[in-house]
C-alpha cells in the first residue's frame, strides 16, 4: 500500500511520523501499543523499522491487518475483554483519542482510560499522547494533573523535548505532544 499523504501534509501528521521513525531505536525490543486505527494508520508498522518490535493496534469501530496483535475495543474495556495483557507494553501511542476533539471522554471516562493505560503498560514505559486545544468545555478537557501527572513523569526522549508544541502554519490548529513515562513504582 502507498504512503498515505497525510503523512507528508499534515502539520502534526510530519511531526508525529518522526516519532514512529525513531521510536523502534529507543525501545530497541518490546512491544509498542499504538491506539485508535484510521486509514492512514496502515503504514505505521512499517515506519517503525525494527523487526524486534511488536506493534499492536487498538480501535473499537474497524480492524486493521498491519499489526502483530488488535485489541477490537475500546481502552476502557481493554483488560475486561482481552485480561492478561498488564504490563504488557514498552510504549503506548496515543495519537489523537483521549486528546482528539472528536471523541468527548468525561472526567469519569478520562479516569478509566488513564487506569487502564497504566495497567497495561510496563513499569518505566513510555506513554506518547497527542491531542488537539479545541475542547473548552472542563468536563471534556484532558485533565493531565489529575489523572496523568501523578502516575507518570515527562521526559525528553528520541531528541524531543517532553513536552512539543506543534501548530499547524495554515489553520492555526495547535496539538500538544507530551512524552510520558510510567512511575516504576506503579
């Protein structure tokens, strides 16, 4: 399958295929979660370039073949559906769900997400999140301090800062990407 030109256009698109260009080095072995599926997902095993890595994908709505393992379901009812998989993960990729505006999750729902990615991701793993400054309402913001900051440090990985600021040059649109690392202790 052709590139996606998504992947070539769009301001966070260019900015978040450099993370999946470097993020086979830095894990090195392991296993990479990355959430939510859209048709420009295809290529994104591929970008990695580490056959030492397994790449799994999560999507509730469709089913993606790319991938060395699929979790048909929300994040929320991950563990309940598919149990055995805690600390499975060296990485999480979460490119535009929790912080996509197209999805609204509650504060309550923000909590379950958040406990989830915990579980299922290993002690010092890496969790990426990306999302959009759209949402105004509080009830639907990503609350970072409640729910993230206590179970995860930022760090500068892969020669990113821990915390991006990508704006995009001609709708003005601004996506922040953190760099999150999973307490050990947890």
């Amino acid at each position: 399958m052709s590139l996606h030109s998504h992947w070539s256009t769009a301001t966070d698109k260019i900015f978040i295929k450099k993370i999946y260009d470097n993020i086979g080095s830095y894990i090195n072995q392991g296993t990479i979660l990355d959430l939510g599926v859209e048709d420009y997902n295809f290529n994104c095993n591929e970008f990695i370039d580490n056959n030492s890595i397994e790449y799994w994908q999560l999507e509730p709505n469709r089913v993606c073949e790319n991938n060395d393992g699929f979790f048909n379901c929300t994040v929320q009812e991950c563990l309940e559906m598919y149990p055995g998989n805690e600390n499975k993960f060296d990485s999480i990729l979460d490119f535009g769900v929790l912080g996509w505006n197209g999805i609204r999750f509650s504060q309550k729902e923000q909590e379950k997400y958040v406990t989830t990615i915990l579980k299922l991701l290993k002690p010092g793993g890496l969790y990426i999140l990306h999302g959009d400054r759209v949402e105004v309402d509080m009830e639907y913001k990503i609350n970072i301090d409640k729910f993230i900051s206590p179970n995860f440090e930022l760090v500068s990985v892969m020669g990113f800062k821990s915390h991006e600021i990508i704006e995009c040059p001609r709708w003005g649109t601004v996506w922040d990407i953190r760099f999150f690392k999973k307490n050990i202790k947890i």
